[in-house]
C-alpha cells in the first residue's frame, strides 16, 4: 500500500469556504447576551415545550418517517395541501437537496450579492456553477438576476425578506420575476423571515408556488417559532418537485421530539403574534434610536437591522464589534456577506435592546 496516496475530493469542494455562523460568546464577560444569530428573544411556545417532554417517553421508537403531523399542522394553518409540503431537518438540508437534484456540472445556479451565504455552497457542493448578481442599494434586484439568465441556468435562490439586509421585494415584482424565467427553471423563494413582514405588497409565495410548477417556498422554525436547537423547516412546492425531493432525502431527517414540538409551536400562533408584536414595538425603537445618533441602518421589515458605522478610525464596525463585545452584546459581523462597514443586530429582549443603545451611545460619543 503507498501511503502517499490519500483519498481526493472531487474537484471544486476544497474551493468551497466553509459557512462560520455568528459568534455566541464574548470572554471576561458576566452575563451575555446573544444577538447574532436572529434568535427570538420570546423564546418558544410553552406548548412545544411540553411536546418536546412528552417526546422523551418514547426516544427507542424511530419517528414518523413522513412527517405526517407537522405537515397536517402547517397544512391546517397555511391552508395548504399536506401532499404539497415536504419537512427537513432545517430549511438548509431542503435548499441542499434542491441543488442536488436540479444541478449538475455545466448548471448554473443564481444568487444575490448580499444572498444567504449556504446557496452558493450548496450550488458549487452540487457541482454548479454560482452566478452571483449586484443587488440595486441593498436590495435585490429583478432586472439583474433576469439579465444573467442564461442556457445553463437551472435554479434561482432568493431570499426574501433578504438577509443581512432585511429588505423585501414586492410580489409584485417576483411575479414579474418568475414570468420572465425560463418554465425549466426552478425559483426557489426562501422566507425564512416572512412572519415578521407586515406589508401589503409581500407575498411570502404561497400563491405562486399553488399556480406554478416551478416555484417552491421555504420556511423555518428557527426564527419566530423559537425553535433553532430542532432543525426543523419546511417547503411547499409542486407535486413533481416535491417527489423528487422524497426520493433522495434520509428515511427519517426529523426527529420526534423535533415533529411533536414543531406541530405543536405551528398552532400557537398565539404565540408567534406575540413575538412578532415584541419585534414591532423593538425594531423601531432601536432603529429611531441608532439612527438618532448618526448610524445609518437599512429599514428592514425582519427581527434583525444593519447598522452601517463610518468609516473612520475609532468608529469602524470592527471597533464597534469589539466595544459591544467588551460589553456582553455580541453582534453579527457581515463582512463574507459584501458589508465590512456593518453589524447585525437581531432585535432581542427589552433590557438588551435598552443595553445596545447604551452602549452605541457611549461608543459614537468617543473622541
């Protein structure tokens, strides 16, 4: 045996730069408080959490390998066909699986500028190509992503609202979007953010996905619902698209405790107007706030705001990241997302939200 001879990724999967989530600790610290990673600060509804302890009495029986009561659940309060919805473990391995099916060597698949980093490692995991097209002052751009369609073209990933910039296109507009593409083309509408959005003109995409077949929707539980630790996500699309995905995906990708809190967490929806009004009240407070003393942060409809800082010594946003950190406020740095000049800030708790204006405060009044 030569022992010089080691096994070979495929090409392309060593030029793939590994996704690094936010930080979730600050050192020397008291007490933290994590605002990296667009958490609710609500937390989940006391009903999943019961489901979650009544799933302990059963952890020796495999779980429900179709998900049957988490999608009769989101079935019932989206108004949709279960037989139209598929669940995985996190909206991720669903996108995954996407770029799996429908890309191959040769295909190209179109992201955003500013798009959730995870597509283009799963395009170029797939062996696609990524095209990635300039988004218009921090917002995505229609006309662009329609100027870079090509031949080769298989799939458009586009998430909306977007993330870090916590934008959103109009329906309007993806209407107009996925008329110009191609039938052949998959547009994959991720919204992961889509319950915080309180505007007229938004669709999260349940109308275009019930009147195409080549449009599909995702969503999560990590966000609103409070519960990022379960994985747990789920996508609407077409029957076609909806097998293929069931043909590929592991045998059992959601665990128990994972169906019975998920199903439970999507009819309180109590709850989720709970957290939703929380982030209402907040994100503007906070916005108004920063904005009050001279940082520039991008209007968002979602529970997270990009905070713009200046570029001069002493106020750069890497200052401002280790100031805030210093502090126990751990934000998101959104430099691998096109913006050195920034931070992410989901909206959190009161006494949190109440500490980083403080603390922005006290950082903008340095000399």
């Amino acid at each position: 045996m030569n022992a010089s001879i080691k096994p070979v990724p495929r090409p392309g999967v060593m030029e793939i730069a590994a996704y690094v989530p936010g930080k979730d600790h600050a050192g020397g610290v008291a007490r933290v408080f994590k605002l990296s990673s667009n958490e609710t600060p609500v937390g989940p509804s006391p009903k999943a959490m019961d489901a979650f302890r009544i799933a302990a009495e059963t952890l020796e029986i495999y779980p429900d390998g179709q998900a049957r009561m988490l999608r009769d659940a989101i079935a019932e309060v989206h108004g949709l066909n279960p037989a139209n919805i598929l669940c995985g473990n996190g909206s991720g391995e669903l996108l995954a699986l996407l770029a799996n099916i429908y890309l191959g060597p040769g295909d190209e698949g179109i992201i955003t500028e500013h798009g959730f980093l995870l597509y283009r490692i799963q395009i170029l995991a797939a062996g696609g190509t990524p095209v990635t097209v300039k988004e218009n002052d921090r917002r995505v751009d229609v006309d662009a992503i329609l100027a870079a369609v090509t031949e080769r073209t298989k799939i458009v990933f586009l998430t909306n609202p977007g993330n870090p910039t916590g934008t959103y296109v109009p329906y309007a507009d993806i209407k107009r979007l996925h008329a110009a593409l191609p039938s052949h083309v998959v547009l994959v509408l991720d919204a992961a953010y889509a319950e915080y959005v309180r505007r007229n003109d938004y669709e999260a995409g349940v109308e275009l996905v019930s009147a195409n077949r080549n449009v599909v929707m995702t969503r999560t539980f990590a966000k609103v619902y409070g519960l990022a630790a379960l994985r747990i996500g789920w996508i609407f699309g077409a029957a076609d698209i909806i097998d293929a995905m069931n043909r590929v995906r592991g045998p059992f990708n959601i665990n128990t405790p994972a169906l019975l809190a998920g199903a439970a967490a999507m009819r309180d929806q109590a709850h989720v107007a709970k957290a939703v009004e929380h982030n209402e009240v907040w994100r503007a407070r906070v916005s108004e706030a920063l904005t009050a003393l001279g940082l520039d942060v991008t209007p968002s409809v979602t529970n997270f705001l990009l905070i713009h800082f200046p570029d001069r010594d002493g106020k750069r946003a890497a200052d401002a990241d280790r100031f805030l950190t210093e502090r126990g406020f751990v934000l998101r740095a959104v430099s691998s997302y096109g913006f050195p000049d920034a931070l992410r800030m989901t909206i959190g708790s009161e006494e949190a939200n109440i500490g980083v204006i403080a603390a922005l405060t006290e950082f903008m009044e340095r000399t």
